[in-house]
C-alpha cells in the first residue's frame, strides 16, 4: 500500500494541493471489500467530517472507477448526504441517475458491469463541478491519467450509504 500512498500524493502534489503530516498518514484506501483496487477503489483525504458539513479529497488511479452507490435518507430522518464534485486534476467521468441516457464515452469494470446502471454522464475537466442530490445512483471513474476531486458534502454516513453491488463493504 505504500505504492499506492506514494502515487496518491504524486497526484495531490500535480493538483496543487498540500496536506500536513497528520493527513498524509490518514490517506485511507478503499478496495470496498472486491479485492481489485485498481479498478474499483477510490483514496480519500478526510479534512473535516462534523454533523453539519464534510470535506475530502477523492483520489483516482488511472482508469479506476468508484463503484455505484446513493446517499439515502437516514434511520435517523436526516437527508441523504448532498456533495459536490470539483475536479481539481485529470478528466472525471461521473454518472448519475436520471431520464437522459447516452452513449457513455468510458465503460465500467466488466466484472461487475451490471452494477453499473447510472448513465446520465458529466464529464468534469480541472475547475468543472458539479452537485449530485441527495438518494441518487452515481458512479465515477478517472481518465488515463487519474484524477483528484474535491468534495464539499453535507455530513457523510458510510454505513449508510447504499451500493448496488451488494458485496460491497464500506
């Protein structure tokens, strides 16, 4: 995992963004539990995460796709988590849910294609951003030569946020 720590920073540093020692040893590694990171995993820097907002880095390997997922409203009744992508470096492919369906310009991971039902797409290019609601499907994946997003969110709740690849764990 050292590699991938080592690669993470090499795409924080060409966005230009700087973290302190306490976030550099806090970069978490997602494999969601499928044991293929390259191509279905996502790295996250958590700067704040309270129960009013949340604010994170996501960054993507080359090609690696964040797998299908919504933010629902919580056992508690509180909104689903509302976030806002900008993407800082490289190209984002995301698709959400929606009455528009297109050719989609990247495919997902073919082991699990069928979990991939979002195809409204947003291409997001360095300075592009955009709001997914709150309960909708989307997924994400990086262009050739990876990409680093910014997330500004309402408050986020791994465990219960719902993947439609059921063998997923969070």
């Amino acid at each position: 995992m050292n590699n991938v720590k080592f690669q993470v920073l090499t795409y924080l540093d060409k966005a230009g963004i700087v973290l302190n020692e306490e976030e550099k040893e806090t970069i978490e590694i997602a494999d969601f539990g499928l044991e293929n990171l390259y191509e279905e995993g996502l790295q996250l820097v958590v700067y704040i995460n309270n129960e009013r907002y949340c604010a994170k880095e996501l960054i993507m390997l080359p090609n690696q796709t964040c797998p299908e997922h919504r933010h629902p409203r919580r056992s508690n009744g509180q909104d689903g988590k509302q976030e806002t992508f900008r993407c800082r470096f490289g190209i984002v492919y995301l698709y959400i849910e929606g009455n528009e369906e297109s050719q989609i310009s990247v495919e997902p991971p073919a082991k699990h294609a069928e979990y991939y039902t979002a195809r409204k797409e947003i291409i997001l290019y360095p300075g592009d951003q955009y709001t997914i609601p709150a309960d909708t499907n989307h997924w994400f994946k990086a262009g050739s030569k990876g990409a680093v997003i910014s997330e500004f969110s309402s408050n986020s709740d791994d465990s219960s946020d719902i993947f439609t690849n059921s063998n997923i764990v969070r």
